[in-house]
C-alpha cells in the first residue's frame, strides 16, 4: 500500500517533538468529560488521543478566530500543524473553502491561515451519541482536504498521504526516524474497523433523513414545527458558534480605517435589525427556522459543499436541549 507509512508510536512521539522547534503544533488531549485541541510540548505529546471523536472546538475556529482585525495584524502567520481532526470537521471546511477562497474574492486572511497549516485528520474508531456524519454520505475517516490521515492501530501510527503537502511531511519525518510502508494485515484490519464504525453510524440513525430529503421537508413544514421546537431557545447562539459550518460575521469599523472580523450567529436578537430599526428575524422562531432554512434549503443552492456535517455538536450544545434530528424526524414522518 504505497500512500500508508508506519511507525511505532514512540517514533512518532519523537518526531512530534522535534518538530516543535518548527511549527505550533495543537491536537485534542482529554479533559475530564471531554476532548479539546492544546497546544502540544514535549511534556504532552504522550496525551494525544488518537481516533476519537471529537474535540469540543470545531476546526472552523484555527481559520475563521472569534475576532481578528483585518488590517493591522502585522504578525505573520505560524507555520502550523493541526492533529486529529476528524473528518466531520475535515468535511466542514469544503463549504468554508468554497466561500473564503473563491477566486474572484479571494479572502487573505482564511488563505494564509491554510496555506501555513498541515492537516493530519483521523478516523473515528467509535462514535457519540448524536454523530450522524454518514447519513449525510461523510465517512467517519477521511480521504480528501487533510494532508494525512492518521491511525493509531496494532500499536503502531499509521499515516495515509492525501496530498501533496502530505507527501512532503512524510518525506520531513523519514529524515528524522524510520517509516516503512503498513503491512497489508494493518491496513485490512483499518478497514474493518472503519466499515464497523459506518454500519454502527446507520444503524444508530434509523428513521433519520439524508441531507437533500432533509431540505425538501424544511422547505415544507409549517409554522407550528418551528414554533414547537423554538420556544425551549434561548437565542444563546450556541448552535451556530460551535457549528464547523456556520460562518457569519460582522465587519467592524474602528478608527485609523482598522477592520474587525467578529464571527456572528443568526439566532441572536437583532441578527437582522437594519438602520431605522426593521428586523425580519425579530420572532424567536423566524430566527429558529432561518437556520434550518440557510443548512439544507439555501446554502444548497448556491455551493457544492454540505453545510451539515452531521457532527452533533449543535445538539450538544443546546441549553434549551433542543434535538434538530427529533425535529427532522417527526418532519419525515
């Protein structure tokens, strides 16, 4: 299998810390209830968790920040590597990269940010209870966007080149340890394990539409199922912040001509108040519906790309313990 390298682990912690003299490196480490993306040194690299999904912070974050100024950040960009991504995130940012690298309006700062970073995804070995990536056609491992990907398996790293920019991080860590090609016995057993994890997906997601049904029955429902599942909102914005998807903003003007980017979210109050004070978003459930209609009826439209990944996160972050798959569920029936 000539696009998969192995190693043991230990070389690869190895090859991990020298690396650090070069680039910032983050990936998820374990907290008590969760995983989150660190910044690594030489004392944690033994605590990266490999193949599980997923880290609290979506991906979208270490490309699209919170808030950045625009036009007076003179710092360079990092040389960056992001570990353990899984492809959920990975898949998120297609859409992202369909809007911010357009080719008529190309947007430098997302560029910059990718051009200086190596994405080494991994395949989840289990799931969380509201994963539902492969309803939506997305594998719970990846094959495209990443640079690498990345498994930790019979106690070795295995490591699939997706890129060219892939290729030449292998080509880095052979300079400094041994790699050989993965034995075919690994590579077949990865296989399993990643048709396990697929099978497992769908059945646990049973009665559960795909993504373009999902857009015909959003477009059709009525206004009861919106009011029904808004009123336990609390227009926290949740849903839309930690989505890898969601990538509204607003542009502030500051004095001396500086530009703010200031990541936004459509179920705030005032998302839509213009000059003169109308909103057409101003009832809880037009914003509710709004977001529904922007995943699976609008953004369709326009871009190629999902704009649901089916991470789950939304889900998980609702205070009002709002479940979107309950609501596409009783809308399918």
């Amino acid at each position: 299998m000539k696009n998969y390298y192995s190693l043991l682990n230990s070389d690869w912690n190895s090859a991990i810390d020298r690396l650090l003299t070069e680039y910032l490196i983050f990936a998820p480490l374990k907290n008590d209830n969760s995983i989150d993306y660190e910044l690594i040194n030489s004392e944690n690299i033994s605590e990266i968790t490999y193949n599980v999904p997923k880290p609290i912070t979506p991906l979208k974050t270490f490309f699209l920040p919170v808030k950045e100024n625009l036009t007076n950040d003179s710092k360079p960009i990092s040389k960056r590597i992001i570990l353990g991504s899984p492809n959920c995130d990975i898949q998120g940012l297609k859409i992202l990269d369909e809007i911010y690298l357009d080719k008529d309006y190309i947007d430098t700062a997302y560029k910059e940010k990718r051009d200086n970073t190596i994405l080494i995804a991994t395949s989840c070995f289990e799931t969380q209870e509201h994963c539902h990536c492969m309803i939506y056609g997305i594998q719970p491992y990846p094959k495209e966007i990443a640079d690498i990907s990345l498994s930790y398996l019979n106690k070795k790293i295995h490591l699939e080149v997706l890129s060219e920019k892939g290729e030449k991080f292998i080509s880095v860590i052979k300079e400094h340890t041994t790699v050989s090609n993965s034995p075919e016995i690994d590579i077949k057993d990865l296989e399993l394990k990643q048709s396990k994890i697929e099978n497992q997906l769908i059945a646990d997601n049973s009665g559960l539409p795909d993504y373009k049904k999902t857009g015909t029955i959003v477009n059709k429902a009525k206004d009861e199922i919106w009011e029904k599942y808004s009123s336990n909102c609390v227009s926290c914005g949740a849903c839309a912040t930690i989505c890898p998807t969601c990538t509204c903003f607003l542009l502030i003007d500051k004095p001396n001509f500086e530009k703010v980017r200031q990541l936004d979210a459509c179920q705030y109050p005032g998302f839509e108040r213009v000059a003169g004070g109308e909103d057409a978003l101003h009832e809880l459930s037009k914003r509710f519906k709004n977001r529904y209609f922007c995943k699976y009826v609008w953004k369709p439209q326009k871009f190629k790309s999902l704009a649901c990944t089916g991470c789950g996160r939304c889900i998980e972050a609702c205070i009002g313990k709002i479940n979107k798959n309950e609501l596409f569920r009783e809308l399918a029936n």
